[in-house]
C-alpha cells in the first residue's frame, strides 16, 4: 500500500489508460479515496489543442479535491495515518 507508480496500462481496445488511486487513511480507520482515469489520447489532445499538460494540472487538482473533502469532513493533518498512491488496472485492482 506504500507504492507510488505511474504507467499506462492497455484497455481492451488497444487504448492506453492511467488508472490510479489515491487514498488517505485516518487513525480511526476511515478512509478518503479518489480514482483518476485518462487515456494516453486524452493527455496528447489536452497538450496539442489547450497547451495543458495533464501530468503537472491533475495532480494538483486532485490534491485539491482530497483536500477539500476532508476539510468537510473536519480531518485534521494530526488525524491522517497514511496516503498512498496506487495504481490500478482496469478492473479496479491492484
């Protein structure tokens, strides 16, 4: 669970996906997850036709996101246990 890796995984069209999870785990046991999906197509279109490079723009974005969901949920950075950064293939798994 301690793992942090990136790499495109192949669907079965051919298709090349980034699949990975990120999930933060309290000290009482509840966990925050978040699943980011994108094709090798999408990051290619996002840089080629809005200059975005998605690699430096989602990471962030979900970090926000994560943020601002435990924020609500009043998790403190004392409360957090673990985060880690799995990837996942296509059906979900590890």
């Amino acid at each position: 669970m301690h793992q942090m890796s990136y790499g495109y995984i192949k669907d079965y069209t051919g298709v090349y996906i980034m699949n990975y999870k990120i999930v933060i785990e309290t000290v009482d046991g509840v966990e925050r997850d978040l699943n980011v999906r994108y094709s090798d197509d999408t990051k290619i279109k996002m840089k080629k036709y809005h200059n975005i490079d998605i690699n430096k723009e989602l990471i962030p974005m979900v970090f926000s996101e994560l943020t601002n969901s435990l924020v609500e949920a009043n998790i403190q950075i004392n409360d957090i246990k673990n985060i880690s950064f799995e990837q996942m293939d296509l059906d979900g798994k590890r």
